[in-house]
C-alpha cells in the first residue's frame, strides 16, 4: 500500500494500485482502505469479469445450440450485454 501527502503536507488516504500481469491497472484512494481494496480488485477482474459476459451471452442466446430460451436466459443475456456495453463504452 502507497500512502502519499498532498499539497499541504497531510497524508493522503492510501492508495491501493490494481495489477494485472504486472501492469498498473488501477490506483484507487478515495472512501476508506476497505473500499478502496474493493474497488482494486473490482478493476483487476475487470477483463475476466468482461470475458464472462461475452461468453454467457454467446451460450445462453436464444440461437445458442441446445439453449433453452427460459426467461431467466433472456435477462441473463440482457444484463450481460448491458455489463458488456458499458464496459466498452468510450
């Protein structure tokens, strides 16, 4: 954990940097420690997290071989796009 002090010379609140495959992905400080750590790890998945999503979208649609089309697939694909969508947005 990184602690750093801002223009006045008070400690800032720690930072907590995200890594994935040894890049800096995310360097969160904000709330508190607890939320900051949630918020590294919530951006390190954040690839996995998209991978996910692509592929339950490519298994549960309605033209997926064997598929059923159940409601439950429906609004699973349909947040699933929506996670997909605002992850990509630019």
């Amino acid at each position: 954990m990184l602690v750093y002090l801002n223009e006045t010379g008070e400690q800032s609140p720690p930072h907590i940097v995200g890594l994935h495959d040894n890049y800096e992905v995310a360097d969160c400080c904000g709330i508190d420690e607890t939320t900051d750590q949630a918020n590294g790890r919530l951006i390190t998945a954040a690839p996995e997290l998209l991978k996910a999503c692509e592929a339950a979208i490519a298994a549960l649609s309605e033209d997926a071989p064997g598929c059923m089309p159940t409601e439950a697939n429906r609004m699973a694909v349909k947040l699933c796009h929506a996670a997909r969508d605002k992850a990509c947005e630019l």
